[in-house]
C-alpha cells in the first residue's frame, strides 16, 4: 500500500458529471446545454450565490430563489424556484465501481472521508454515507469550500493520517492543487477504468 487513507469527492466521482446534470436540467427547460454553468463561471451574482450555499451561509430556498431569478435574466427561460435545486442535479447518478471499491477499501481497514463542497441539503440521498465513510468534511460544516486547504487538512486530522499519506480523488484539478499545498497527494478522477487502477495502486487489490 502507497496510501494509508482515502479522501474522496462525491459529485462527479461518486456520482456522474455535475456539469452534465446541470446541461440536461438545462435542455430540460429549454435552455442552452450550458447555461447554468455559465451563469456559474462567469455572473458574479451567480456564483456569489453558489459560494454562499456551500458555505452554508445561504439556505437551500434562498438559493433557488436566487438562481431562478439569475436564469431568467441570463435566458429568458422561467424556472420555479421550489425544489430548483433538486432538479438541477436530477440526472446525477451513482458510479456502482466507485462506491463499491470505497466500500471496499474501508472494509480493509483503511480510513476513507468523503471531502465535497455541499450543495443543497439533500446532497448526498444518492449513497449511504455512513456505510462508506469514517468521517465527512463538508464544505457547509467547516464555512470553507474546496480548494481551501482547511478542507483537506480538516480530513487527514480525522483520518489520523499525515497529509502526504493520503490520498485526495476528486475530479476537478483545482481542488487537487488545493490538497497538494498541504503535501497531500491527488488523483484526478477521468474515467472510472484510471481511477480503479489508481486506487488498487495505492490500497492493493481489493
């Protein structure tokens, strides 16, 4: 074994493609694929209300009230903003591979936290959290969201496990430089099939 603990994120790793549930919520709508995820990157107003909700700084209702608000004004489309934030991750699904090599892995032995920025209360209803997990590191909890290196260094002191003896799998190469400014080592999640193998690298076959 390389690793002695696994830190991992949810959305886009545990689950599908945040980015894509977005695009079919948008087409769902009659939208352009893309639009909320640009309302995201480049509104402020936008992504201020993004920060706030994973901070835990904004409640869910506050926040789709917001966003429906910030959509219209970007497409013209009107969405009601009850329950906007579950059918804007509707399309997510779980990867089987992934929750059961995490599954897996902890049943060696090995300690595994989960490591996501939160969004919506209703986030994670996709996995049974405390079958895979020790301990969780949730953005809403700690005021911080990835990469913010309080995220990572909150985990490995759960894991007891020193930064660099950890292993951080996420899918988004921000939140890996944000691990690696505490020395911890990263994986950045692509297809399932490279990060099996990376995780057999680290945990041994399991």
């Amino acid at each position: 074994m390389s690793s002695d603990a696994l830190l991992i994120d949810f959305g886009g790793v545990l689950t599908t493609s945040v980015f894509d549930a977005f695009g079919a919520f948008c087409v769902e709508h009659g939208m352009e694929r893309d639009a909320a995820a640009t309302c995201f990157r480049h509104d402020p107003e936008s992504s201020a209300l993004l920060v706030a909700l994973e901070k835990g700084e904004m409640d869910d209702a506050t926040f789709e009230a917001g966003m429906s608000e910030r959509l219209r004004g970007a497409t013209g489309v009107t969405v009601a903003p009850d329950g906007l934030l579950t059918a804007m991750t509707a399309a997510l699904q779980p990867v089987p591979e992934l929750i059961d090599a995490t599954r897996r892995i902890r049943a060696r032995g090995v300690p595994t936290i989960m490591v996501s920025n939160a969004m919506g209360t209703r986030s994670y209803d996709l996995i049974d959290v405390d079958e895979l997990f020790d301990h969780t590191v949730l953005s809403t909890t700690l005021g911080v969201r990835k990469p913010s290196r309080k995220m990572y260094s909150t985990a490995a002191e759960l894991a007891g496990v020193a930064p660099e003896r950890c292993l951080m799998v996420d899918d988004l190469e921000q939140n890996l430089s944000g691990a690696a400014r505490i020395g911890m080592p990263g994986h950045l999640h692509v297809t399932v099939p490279e990060t099996l193998a990376r995780l057999e690298q680290e945990f041994g076959s399991f």
